[in-house]
C-alpha cells in the first residue's frame, strides 16, 4: 500500500491495530482508557452527531469487537452519549411504531435530542408514506426532520441544463406535497444543501414555498464543491436554518481541479467559530450536528467543461476570488484516505475523527 493512501495519522500498512490508535492522537487517547474515564474525558460535549458520521460503523459487516455495528438508532444514541454527545439525527425511514416508542423512552433516558432524516415524497401517492414517517418521527420525540432532494452530486449527475432544470422542478415539487403534512403536525422539514443546490437557490426555494415549517439543515462545508465561499454560505442560509450539519474541509489542488475532504474541526478553511456564533444569532436554540464523513477526498473538476453545465452562479471574479482562498489554503500533509486501510483500521480511524471532532468542540467552540 503507497503511503500516500493512508491518512495522515497513520505511516505505514504494517503497524498494527494498537500502534494504529496509538498514533491517532487524541480519540486514540480516549479509546484507550477505561470506559467510565473515557465517558468523563468528554462529559459536557452538547454537540450532537449526524449518523453519516459513522458511514463505516453503521451496519457494518466487518464482526469487529472493539467497533461493534450500530444496527439501529437505540444503538447509534447509546454510544454518542458514552463519548459525549447530546443528541443525534438518523433516518427514520422504515420506523414502526412499536420502534419509535422504543426510541422515545431511550432518548427520555438517556436525556438527548433527536433529529430525524427522512426522503421527501415523490408524487402524491408517496404522501401517505412520508406522513406515517413523520408521525412516527415526532411521537419517538423529533421535532424535525432533515431532508435532502439529491442523493448524488449536481456535477456529475447532471449532462445537460435541461436535466438540472427538470430535477428542480420535480424536487420543488416534492417539497410542496411535504409543507402541508408538516404543517398539520406541527413538524420542522429542513431541507440541506447537499450539493444539489447553490446557497441562493436553495434561500430562493424556501422563500417561495413560504412555510415557518420549511426550512434548512445548514452543511457548512458542502457548497465548497460550488466553488462557493463557505461563510458566504452560512451568511446567506443561517437566517432560515433549523438544523446543521458541522464539518470543516480541507482542500488541495489536482489536475482537473481540487481534492475536497471533511478534516478534524479546527483543520480546515471553514472559520467555525463565526459559523457558530451566526446560526446562533439568528435561531438560538439550532442543534449542532457534527457530520464528519471519513473517506477518500472527492475530486472536485472544476477545471473541466462538464463541472459547469449547471451552474450561472458564479461570475469570473467570484470564481478567482475562491480560487485565490483554496491556493492560499492548501491542506497541508495529507489529506484524510481509507483507501487501503483494514476494516478494523477504517473504524478506528472513524472514531478518532470523531473524538477530536468532539473535543474540538467542547474547547473551541464551547458547545
């Protein structure tokens, strides 16, 4: 395995497990101690975790006996709350009712929030469906719901304008048959900008539908693939946001382009603190949702015509004036990679991300 495909913690394929956690730092430090002092090392951290988080780790097949698979959400909260989390936001896609109890009394127990994500109704014989979803959501104790209208990237799903063109169409739409079942239950849709939207067409599509009950799950670091200035970002969709996710982006130039990558919080080009302290100024009860995704960097060609067939966002000053932020922000070492690492070296490299996420958190930004 070349070195350049290992994260930047880790020098060599032959270390073992131990000498792996070992050289991790500081969530190699808290998985290293005994349970109940690992649990008071973070005790405090309010900032909840997105199940994203633990891409690896949820559901995994791997029989790892340090790293056990969350199966569900009672799992998933079970473990956020030993590390120091105060809440989570997990799909609820699938919930019975029986389960969404379930769910309840733990959340009650365990004294945490909790966020649903849910896919928006395609048509309106999807409606019913999407309805028990969130009737099941809020009775298990979420009082919103995050959702996305794109499952891949604007960059590479899109070939022509008229395809972007007829996907917002059909997402605005699903967004309509959602607002009135929100509203008649008293739930919050907050709808991300998953790499599907630029910020002012996301702030243009909420405005329109015009509901108190739609809103944002603010990504602070997604729009960096629109080659748009993070803060700009949050500047612009913090007034109407009802949820975040939280990450910070590390970035360094290749051929076509940039390499995008979530990095440990405090690493990267998203100034967090600002971020904080604007969505707090505008919604002082916003729960912040670590997402911190760890996998290989995603290529971002914007330096190909294909990248910008549906973009008109940007001028040629704006476009030089991001260029400039990036060269003068490269990331430096190595960019966060999973590629050629174990399973078992994958989870704990997940989990020291996270842990330091956390701790990042606590001291940093106070939450």
């Amino acid at each position: 395995m070349a070195k350049q495909n290992l994260p930047r913690s880790l020098s060599s394929s032959r270390r073992d497990r131990r000498d792996f956690l070992r050289s991790a730092g500081l969530g190699a430090t808290a998985l290293a101690m005994p349970f109940p002092v690992w649990q008071d090392f973070l005790r405090g951290a309010s900032m909840g975790i997105v199940v994203h988080s633990y891409a690896s780790r949820w559901h995994s097949k791997a029989g790892s006996q340090k790293f056990p698979a969350f199966t569900d959400a009672i799992s998933l909260m079970e473990h956020c709350k030993s590390i120091g989390a105060g809440g989570i936001q997990v799909t609820v896609g699938g919930w019975s009712s029986d389960f969404g109890a379930k769910v309840r009394t733990k959340r009650e127990e365990l004294d945490m929030y909790l966020e649903g994500s849910i896919a928006l109704p395609q048509d309106l014989g999807k409606v019913p469906d999407f309805e028990r979803e969130v009737i099941i959501a809020k009775e298990s104790g979420a009082s919103i719901l995050r959702t996305a209208c794109l499952s891949g990237r604007r960059y590479t799903n899109f070939t022509s304008k008229e395809d972007f063109l007829m996907f917002k169409e059909n997402a605005i739409r699903s967004i309509e048959l959602a607002e009135p079942i929100m509203r008649k239950h008293k739930m919050k849709l907050a709808v991300e900008n998953h790499k599907d939207w630029t910020a002012q067409e996301l702030k243009q599509i909420i405005q329109s539908v015009g509901s108190e009950w739609v809103g944002v799950t603010l990504d602070f670091g997604n729009n960096v693939s629109f080659m748009e200035n993070p803060m700009e970002v949050i500047q612009t969709l913090a007034p109407c946001a009802f949820s975040t996710h939280v990450k910070d982006m590390g970035v360094q130039n290749y051929s076509d382009g940039f390499l995008l990558s979530e990095v440990a919080l405090g690493e990267g080009i998203v100034d967090l603190r600002t971020a904080v302290e604007i969505c707090r100024k505008h919604n002082p009860a916003i729960n912040f949702n670590l997402e911190m995704i760890t996998r290989d960097p995603l290529e971002i060609p914007v330096l190909t015509e294909s990248y910008w067939t549906t973009f008109e966002h940007l001028s040629g000053l704006d476009v030089c004036k991001m260029q400039r932020k990036l060269d003068e922000n490269q990331f430096k070492g190595e960019l966060p990679r999973v590629a050629g690492l174990s399973q078992e070296e994958q989870l704990a490299f997940e989990e020291s991300n996270i842990l330091e996420c956390l701790q990042y958190s606590r001291e940093s930004l106070k939450l």
